[in-house]
C-alpha cells in the first residue's frame, strides 16, 4: 500500500515508475502496440489478435506476459529469505536485489538493441523480452510477507485507491492518502511521455537512459542503507 510508505520510500518508488513508464513508452512504439510492463494490456492485445487471427501478435503478446512472469519468478528467487541469509553485507537488501536484477536486465536489453547490424542475429528480437522480464523484476522492490505491496509498473489499482479516498475526502474525512496514489500515476504517464519522445527522436539506444535512473535509485537504497551499517 502506497500509503504505509515513508517520503523517501515514494519518492523511490516514483523514480522506479517513471522509468517502468519510460520503458513501456519506448516498447509500445517499438512492438507497435504491445507493452512490456502492462500485462492487461497484452492480455487484451493476446484475445483480440486471436480473434482477428493474428496469431504472430497473439504470440507476441503472450510471449510478452510470460517473460514478465519469469522475471517476477526470477526476482522472488534472488530476493527470498533463504537466498538473503547467504548475503555477505546487511547493505544488500531484497529491495536493492530486485532493482539491481532490473538493472541487469535493462543493460542486456540495451546491449542487444544497439549491436551494430553485422552482430549476432536474433540479438534485436531479444530486447523486447528482456525488457518486460526487468519490468516484472522491479515489482518485487516493494514487498511485505513474501508478496508484492506497492506495484510498481501498473497503475490500475493505484487510479483505483486514488478514487476511493478522493471519494472519502468529499465526504469529509481528512484524508490526503490519494495524493500518493495519483504521484504513482503521474510518475508512468509522464515517464511514458518521455520514453516514446526519446524513441521516436533516438530510438533504442535510449534504452541506457532507463538504466542510468533505475542504476541511480539502486545506488541511493545502496548508499542509505550503508550509511546505517
């Protein structure tokens, strides 16, 4: 929950969502219509292609899902309890494996989408699942008893919690907590913004602006962390 968060740990996820925001904007264009954080989207995307008989963007958008669940499945792996008792430092924290295992994956997205045309073929095709793995990974930053708490590349439920206790406000009740929710939304409307500005200017080579800023948030948690051991 967006609320039980402290400032700093908003305004960490804020950074963390508009990069997701920024990397789906660039996706979208690149795939021509499909996502690479927003999996209902793609579900959608996998029953109309089907429908219409499109089955080369069915498989798309249904490859796209499951490389966000293996990421998400990767990201639990390397964040679990048993895996973080063999930690060497307490400044290595679930959090910062999760944002360094996005990382990871982003730099690799980046790697293949700008090797020269003479590289490794197949490397392009690469970037897309690559990068919808990192979107699932980055969601395990927030986390609480073994589940997701704050969801960072969907904003659905955010728009949802934000109308809810906007609707409270009306009624009186002194409640602020919507403002948190509609920060989350802002953050990936305008990372969206900017990642599908900086693709149609510069194309995938963008990628690496993506990285540098999750790379950023990693270093902050790092940093912060250490300061306290």
């Amino acid at each position: 929950m967006a609320t039980g968060l402290t400032r700093r740990q908003l305004c960490l996820a804020c950074g963390i969502t508009a990069s997701a925001g920024f990397v789906d904007g660039i996706g979208f264009i690149h795939l021509g219509g499909y996502f690479v954080s927003f999996m209902s989207g793609n579900s959608t995307r996998a029953g109309a292609d089907l429908a219409e008989g499109d089955l080369l963007g069915w498989g798309k958008a249904v490859g796209l899902v499951a490389a966000f669940v293996f990421g998400v499945i990767l990201a639990s792996l390397v964040t679990s309890a048993r895996t973080m008792a063999r930690a060497p430092s307490r400044a290595i924290t679930p959090q910062l494996r999760a944002i360094w295992l996005s990382v990871a994956l982003l730099a690799l997205a980046a790697v293949c989408g700008t090797v020269p045309a003479a590289g490794p073929q197949g490397a392009e095709a690469a970037v897309a699942p690559l990068i919808a793995a990192a979107m699932g990974a980055v969601n395990s930053t927030f986390t609480r008893g073994g589940e997701v708490s704050v969801g960072l590349t969907y904003m659905t439920g955010a728009l949802v919690k934000a109308g809810q206790l906007f609707a409270a406000r009306l009624r009186g009740v002194p409640e602020t907590g919507w403002l948190r929710y509609a920060a989350l939304w802002l953050a990936i409307a305008v990372g969206s913004a900017a990642g599908a500005t900086s693709y149609l200017a510069a194309g995938l080579p963008v990628l690496w602006a993506a990285v540098a800023l999750l790379g950023f948030c990693a270093a902050l948690v790092w940093w912060r962390r250490r300061s306290r051991t």
